[in-house]
C-alpha cells in the first residue's frame, strides 16, 4: 500500500465518479480502477459498490474513509511542521543579553522578531558577557548580545550596535549643569564600575579614557548590573562612565553629560556557537541582521 494508493480512494470516495475522479487526479480511468482494486484486495474488504450507473461507499469504506482522511491531514500536518522547522520558525529560542541592551537595541529586535516569527517561543536572561560566553559553552543559551570583543574562536559574533560614552553623575553635582564634560574634571572623583571580568573590552575602555587624561579612577564601588552604578549614582557614591543609551533609564537623581573629549564607539556584539547548525538560530542572526541595518 502506497500513499498514492489511499490518495486515489479518497478523491473517488469524493467524487463518487470513475471519470471525474480520474480527470481530478489527472490519471486515465482504468489506471485508477486498477489502483483501486489492488487496495481492496490488500485490505481484505470492499470499500465501493460498483454499478454501471452508480459508484457508492460500503459501510467499511465509510469507516475507512474518516480514518484515512485523519491520516492525510496529520500527514500535511507533519509536512508543514517539518518545513517550519526547517526554516527555524517553531521550536524554543534562549537569548541572553547584557542589560544596557534593554535600553538601546533589544526591544525593537525582540519586537520584529515576533513579527516575523511568531512560532518561537523566546526564553530572556539577563546575563553579563562573561556569563554568556560559559552558558553558550555549556549549551545552555542559542544567541547573545554582549559587550566584546570576544577571542574564543568557538564562538561567531559581530558588531549590530554603537554608542557614545556619557558621564553620569548625581543631580545635586557641582558639574551637573554644565553641557559636556572634560574628563580631567573628573580627576578627584569617585568612580562606580563594574568587575573587570564581566566585559573587560569596555572595562579597559573606560580605564584607558581616564588614564589619556591623566588619571586612573578612583573605583569606590563595583556593581554588576548598569542600571545598579545608575542607582548608585543617584546615591551621590560617585560618578560613572556608561553607554548613553541609558539615559534612556531616566533614573530620578541623576544627569548625563556628553564627553568633551573624542572618544571611541562602544559596541553591541550578537554571539553564537561557530559551530551551530540549528535553522531557529539561524533564522534569528539573519532577522537581527536586517533590524540592525535599519
């Protein structure tokens, strides 16, 4: 018994006609008679009642019908699935992401993604780099959004995002109501940082920023999290140098303040495996991709 075989039984089971059925199939007559008979005899039952007038279900064919009809269904069921699959567009995504990235890039590129995939079901984490660089090792995240660079070559990453540095300081600072800021100002200040180890491309960045103005920060206190140093700003501990997007945190207590100095682009890396084969991830860098070129 073949696929085609049960093709053949339905659309006459339709048709009730040898010839229209045969013209719906595009196959001559007596082919699909022959076809026909061959599934009855390999069932063991008729599923027609033959005249020269009339072609009519048996009741076994009737029961058969609605079990072969299921069939087919689940089959093209099967089919779409398989190809959705294959386009990485059903199945389980886990993105992680470092938190200054709910504040430029991540919402407008979860949003198209949803758009454009619905079938996806996207699991979030709030993850530092260092932290997603061991949960991508471990299998235990698809895709990232980090602060590189990163030197590992088991992983494949490039650059969808750049901002400008900004000085955050409290409300209440002697600098706050100046436009911008030179950052030998800043010489005797107190500075919030995060561990080096968390993102240490940005980390020697900042360091490095200090050091051409004559000076390396005096760190009074580390925090983990961008939003937290922002908070710990508020506090009046310090001043802190972050990625401008989060002054899109609007954090009551404190002001930004553009850099008067020339100062490089930081960045946003999406991260995978080198060596992922999964067509949801796949589809997932090709969507960020073309968010990012917007």
């Amino acid at each position: 018994m073949e696929l085609r075989h049960l093709r053949y039984f339905v659309t006459l089971a339709e048709e009730l006609h040898f010839g229209k059925a045969a013209e719906k199939l595009h196959i001559a007559q007596p082919p699909l008679s022959q076809q026909i008979r061959q599934l009855e005899t390999e069932l063991g039952f008729e599923l027609f009642h033959r005249t020269k007038r009339h072609v009519q279900l048996t009741t076994a064919g009737q029961v058969f019908l609605g079990e072969v009809q299921q069939i087919l269904h689940q089959l093209q069921q099967a089919i779409q699935i398989g190809q959705q699959t294959s386009r990485g567009e059903v199945g389980k995504l886990v993105v992680g992401f470092v938190s200054s990235t709910a504040y430029n890039i991540l919402p407008s590129i979860l949003k198209n993604y949803r758009n454009c995939v619905p079938g996806v079901n996207l699991e979030l984490h709030e993850l530092t780099t260092d932290q997603q660089l061991d949960w991508l090792q471990e299998g235990r995240m698809d895709v990232g959004f980090i602060r590189p660079p990163v030197e590992d070559n088991k992983f494949s990453w490039e650059t969808i995002f750049q901002e400008s540095l900004v000085v955050a300081l409290p409300e209440t600072h002697i600098l706050a109501k100046q436009s911008q800021i030179s950052l030998t100002f800043l010489a005797n200040e107190g500075f919030i940082l995060f561990p080096r180890k968390l993102a240490p491309g940005l980390y020697d960045l900042i360091i490095s920023l200090c050091q051409q103005s004559g000076f390396s920060p005096n760190v009074v206190q580390e925090a983990i999290q961008m939003q937290t140093i922002v908070s710990i700003v508020a506090a009046e501990m310090g001043v802190a140098i972050v990625p401008a997007s989060l002054q899109n945190l609007q954090r009551t207590g404190v002001v930004y303040k553009y850099i008067e100095e020339s100062t490089p682009k930081v960045t946003i890396a999406m991260i995978w495996r080198s060596c992922e084969v999964s067509s949801t991830v796949r589809k997932f860098v090709e969507i960020v991709r073309q968010s990012s070129r917007r």
